[in-house]
C-alpha cells in the first residue's frame, strides 16, 4: 500500500492540522483540537454541527464556515467521532439559540449523537438524521436508508436557513421535509483500502461494478457487468426517479459527485448524460453541482444526487456560502 503519510495511526490528526493552517482564515480547531469550528461566531445564530469518519473529505469539515456547519467532528478512518468531542463542539458553539446536529445514518453516527445530545442535555438540542440513499435495505452499517452525498444539500440548505435566523425547530422540520425529497445512489469501479487495515474492501474483475455503494468502502446491493457510461446512468437514475417519483413541474436540483478516484472529466461527462435524460422526461434542472465533495477515500466511482426543491430552497441553496470546499457570493 502506498499513501502519503507518517503512520495510520496520525493520518487523521495530520491531515487536520494542514486543513486548519490552510484555510486559517475561515476555521480554527475548538477546545482540545476536538473539533473544527468557524473562526468567527454568530450569537444568537443556530449552531450547525456535524461530523462523521475521515475518509469523506472535503465533507464535513469542508463545509465549515460562514452559510453551512459551524463545526464538524472528524473520527478515525470510517469510524465515528465520539460522544465528547460531539459533547466539546455542543458547549463551545452554543451561543443561545440552541444546536442542530445533522447526522448521516450509519449505526456508529447516529449512536454517538445521540449519547452526546443526553450528555448536553442542558442545551437546546435537535437532531435531523439523513437517510437519502435509494437502498431502504442500507448496510451492515446502517438500518433503512444511509447518509450519503444527499447530506451535502442539507447541510448546505439549512445553514442558509441558519444563516438567515431561523429558529431551531423551522431548521429541524425543514431538514426532516427533505428527507423525501433527495435521492442519491453510487456506483464504485472499484473498492478503497483503508490505511490502518492495508487491505482493499473489495475486489471486481475487469467487466464488474459495484451498483448502490455507500461512503464506507462497502460494497453495494448489486454487483453487475459494466457498461457504458450512458447505460450506467440509465441504470442509476431509473433508481433514483422510481423513488423519488418527481412531478413534471418540480425544480430538481442535480449534483454529480466524486468519490474520491474518479477525473473531473467524467464526472461532468455523467452529469451531460444524467441532465440529458432528466431533460427528455420533461423535467427541469434549476441547480447543478458537480466535482468532488463527498468521497469514500480513493474509490473510483461516483454517485447522482436528485433533490426535489421548493422555491425558498432554491433561494437557500443560492444564498452566499464561504467555506474551504464549497463558495459562492449568492
């Protein structure tokens, strides 16, 4: 195995170390380099926090920063972070208006959340859990639908809502609404190999893939011969719209994600495919976004995000966002 690094067991903490010097003037490490928080604190602002294992990169600390989280708590390599450093970033970013907790739903997340929302139970806490993988079934790591690439809309989503002075509870029945409005599914050419483990997750011939992978280097619910990159798209989005079941009029947002192994120059080739046939549905495509956001280490792969959005979301989605991985002036 070759990556660049010390040893597996500092990765994490090293590679943090280099995202707080690099984007210094956005985000700081909180109390004890527990968390990554904003630089710069809004009181009586809804604190956004989330988090999850390393190996996601540029989520979740990417998206720290003024318009989306106000701190992210990073685990070991595909390993959630733990209930004290939830606890840590609760207490240091609540600034009165309370905390939301976005979590993605792997068993692991979703239990260390919670048990940091009991042991901070002085603070005004809620918790909206994103489940917008296609696959009901999940994985070994998670009950019902995981947390996928649809979690960077939410996020992006209620920190603007956030931004703007929504109360807690608006920003918690928000992101439980759209819940059933987002849908995402992957597609892997190959699996990832974890550097404290050095051994690849799985293993395809020259004429498979892995179809509805999550973000854990696991495999996914089919394991199928592969095809060209149209017949791939028809494949996934025919998934994604039977469940999500978009009306003709509806404004879909369409993302196009890396996870983590695949060139920039096919990604945007799948998004040419995926808006083309979303086109010849009938369907409007009112916000893309493609690139690498949501990865899965070093997998070759990507995943398709559809998110059916009202006209306010639209205007969230638009609104100005400063972070290291995702800007925009709005």
């Amino acid at each position: 195995m070759k990556k660049f690094m010390n040893r597996a067991e500092t990765l994490v903490a090293e590679s943090l170390a280099g995202f707080v010097a690099a984007h210094e003037r956005l985000v700081t490490f909180g109390a004890d380099r527990r968390f990554v928080r904003r630089r710069s604190l809004c009181p009586g602002k809804v604190a956004l926090i989330s988090g999850g294992g390393a190996g996601h990169e540029p989520m979740h600390v990417g998206f720290v920063g003024k318009g989306m989280l106000d701190a992210a708590c990073t685990g070991h390599v595909f390993t959630s972070p733990t209930p004290d450093q939830i606890v840590a970033a609760i207490r240091e970013m609540d600034r009165g208006a309370g905390c939301l907790l976005v979590v993605k739903n792997y068993d692991g997340d979703v239990m260390n959340f919670a048990m940091a929302a009991e042991l901070a139970a002085q603070h005004r806490i809620a918790t909206v859990i994103v489940r917008d993988d296609v696959n009901p079934g999940g994985s070994k790591r998670s009950q019902d639908r995981r947390g996928v690439a649809g979690t960077l809309v939410v996020e992006k989503l209620l920190g603007a809502a956030a931004e703007a002075g929504w109360r807690l509870e608006e920003l918690s029945a928000l992101g439980e609404d759209l819940n059933g409005r987002i849908r995402t599914m992957g597609v892997a050419l190959g699996g990832v190999t974890v550097p404290d483990t050095e051994r690849e997750t799985f293993v395809l011939s020259e004429d498979e893939m892995e179809m509805g992978v999550g973000i854990h280097g696991e495999p996914g619910r089919a394991r199928v011969t592969f095809a060209t990159a149209d017949e791939i798209v028809e494949a996934m989005l025919g998934a994604i719209l039977s469940d999500l079941a978009p009306d003709r009029g509806d404004n879909l947002l369409l993302f196009i994600n890396g996870l983590g192994g695949t060139p920039v120059s096919e990604l945007y080739l799948a998004y040419n495919s995926v808006r083309a046939r979303l086109q010849s549905l009938g369907a409007t495509v009112a916000r893309s976004l493609v690139g690498t956001y949501v990865t899965s280490l070093d997998m070759a792969g990507l995943s398709i995000t559809v998110a059916r959005l009202k006209e306010r979301e639209l205007s969230l989605w638009d609104a100005p966002v400063d972070t290291a991985a995702l800007r925009w002036k709005g």
